[in-house]
C-alpha cells in the first residue's frame, strides 16, 4: 500500500483500498474530511499493481458529477450527500481552496459521517456473483427468480442485495434484508433500501440515454449530526458499478458480446485468467492497464456528453 501524503492542514488517519482520509488538523472543523481517491485499483478484494494512471481523477469527476445529478440536476428529488459545499463555508473560503494542490482533482471535501456497515447493492442485471448463485441454487441473495435466466439477462425488477462491509482485510458477506434489520434497526434498513432502489432507478434511467446500462452498483450510506441518511463515499463510478454499451447488450449473442463493460470487469477477467486467488496476484501487463484507463475515459465522456 502506498505511504499517505503529506499534505498541509491535514492528518492521514485511514487507507482503503483505493480512498486515502485526510481530517483538518489542527482539529478545527473536525467534522470534515478529505477523501482522496488514488489510482490504486482492487478486485477480489486485493489491491493491485500498478495502479490505473489517471483513476483517482476520473472516479472522483465522475462521482461528483454523480452527486450533482441525483442532488437534482437530473430533475428528481434532492438526494442529501456528504460532499460540503461553498455555502457551509466561511464567507472567504471555498472549497477549491480548502482541498491542497497535491490532490486537486481527485479529493472531495466531505462531512464526516457516522456510517452504516452496509454495502447498499442493486441489481438491474444478472451476473457476476448473482449469475454465480442463481446457477446453483435459481436465487440471487436467497431472493427467488424466474427460471431459464441467462448471464447478462435483465432482472424482471431491480433487486437489492445488501452486503454487510466487513472491516479492513475481510470479505464483504451477502446479508439478507432480516439481517440489516438486526444491524441497523427496521426504520434505517428500509431507509438505506428504499433510496439505493430509487437511486439505482434514477441513475440507470439517466444513463440509458446516454446508450449505457447500470447493470448494478454499490452505495455506501451515513448519518449526519441530525440523524438525515445521506449518500456518502464514491458514487456511480467504475470502480463500484457495471456499465455495458446498450447497443451491444442487445445486439450481442454471447455472455462476452452483451457486456461490453467500462468498468473493472476487464481486470476481474484478467485476473481470474491468470491467478488462483492464492498468495499474492500477479502485476497486471500494461494492455489491461492501458484499457481499463481507457474505458474509465470513455465513461466520463459518454455520460456527461450533451
Ligand atoms: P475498506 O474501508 O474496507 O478498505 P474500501 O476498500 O471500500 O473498504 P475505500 O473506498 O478505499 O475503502 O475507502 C473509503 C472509506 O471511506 C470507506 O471505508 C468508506 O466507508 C469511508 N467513507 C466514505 N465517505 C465517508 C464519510 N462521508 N464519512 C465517513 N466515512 C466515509
Ligand atoms: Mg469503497
């Protein structure tokens, strides 16, 4: 894992595996944060090497981007988020000038959040670890589906499928909907579920006229200091959804056709090609590096394209 900056104003206090947290210090304003997105790159849980040049940036324009459409610029409800904003400033400040030049580009400066322990997950699409089970057992997280599915087909309803975020190191466990009731109580269960579904509803709708399908994603979600359930950490990037090229999911006849993907799924087959999950896995070649690069451009410009 890369050594944290040093930046001006700030103390490092905790590396994910791809977000580095900065807090103000001296501890002024001690409920902001700095979240500064590297270009680490992770799948299965294992951080990579090297890294994505240009990652950092792209998730952190590409979730701010996010957060500004679904605040309301797509039409919808304001849906509250973590990122501060030039109003809760200072008069003199702003947020720009608040965030080092070091990391200019691929920091937000955030509320602190009390968060809760759920990977907030919904699936418009079967695959991955959903087509995984449904193989096995015709379920997607215990939750039944209609026979005769295939890898890449579109789910009769978007489903949610929590995860319980285990702590650094562990693997993220699929919960039942029973379970994030018992971790986090039965009113902010159904807050955290009711918003990812209108959420992921929202941001696939969107994105479907820009020719992609969100086949699913993750949402990460907090407390403030008055209890509101607000959107936190990265939101709608490649790094935490699937997006496929429209045209060729229906165009396509096989698995590999339909899901044109720009996201990590490019390093997750690589990797799975040529690792066995054991040890440490092998240094990615420069052509999966130089893609997946290339995919995350091709993102950005294609939803934020006019
Ligand atoms: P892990 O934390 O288990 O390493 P990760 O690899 O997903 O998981 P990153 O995404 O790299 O971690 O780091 C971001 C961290 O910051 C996450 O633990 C996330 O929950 C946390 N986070 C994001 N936004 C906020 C916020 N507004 N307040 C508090 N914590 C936040
Ligand atoms: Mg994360």
């Amino acid at each position: 894992m890369s050594t944290p900056l040093d930046l001006p104003g700030w103390r490092h206090v905790y590396s994910g595996k791809v977000r580095d947290l900065y807090v103000p210090d001296p501890a002024a304003n001690a409920d902001r944060m700095l979240v500064v997105a590297s270009d680490r790159v992770s799948a299965f849980d294992h951080v990579l090497e090297p890294g994505i040049p240009g990652k950092g940036e792209l998730l952190t324009t590409l979730s701010l981007w996010w957060f500004d459409q679904l605040a309301g610029a797509d039409g919808g409800r304001s849906i509250p988020n973590h990122l501060v904003a030039d109003h809760e400033l200072s008069a003199d400040d702003t947020v720009r000038e608040l965030i080092p030049a070091e990391v200019i580009g691929r920091a937000m400066l955030v509320r602190s959040l009390q968060m809760y322990p759920i990977e907030c997950v919904v699936r418009g699409y079967l695959t991955g670890s959903g087509w995984a089970e449904y193989q096995v057992s015709g379920t997607v997280c215990g939750i039944a589906l209609p026979a005769g599915l295939g890898d890449g087909d579109r789910l009769p309803e978007p489903l949610y499928t929590p995860a319980y975020k285990a702590p650094m190191g562990e693997h993220d466990e699929n919960i039942s909907y029973e379970r994030t009731v018992a971790l986090v109580g039965a009113d902010a269960a159904a807050a955290l579920r009711d918003a990812s579904l209108e959420i992921y509803r929202r941001a696939a709708a969107l994105a479907e006229r820009h020719g992609l399908i969100l086949a699913d994603t993750k949402f990460e979600f907090g407390a403030d200091g008055h209890g509101t359930l607000t959107l936190a950490d990265e939101v709608l990037t490649s790094d935490s959804s699937r997006y496929w090229d429209a045209a060729a999911w229906a165009a396509g006849t096989t698995p590999a056709e339909r899901m044109a993907s720009f996201d990590k799924q490019i390093v997750r087959d690589w990797l799975a090609a040529h690792w066995d999950k054991e040890g440490t896995p092998p240094p990615l070649p420069p052509e999966i590096v130089e893609r997946t690069a290339a995919r995350y451009r091709e993102l950005l410009e294609r939803l934020t394209a006019a």
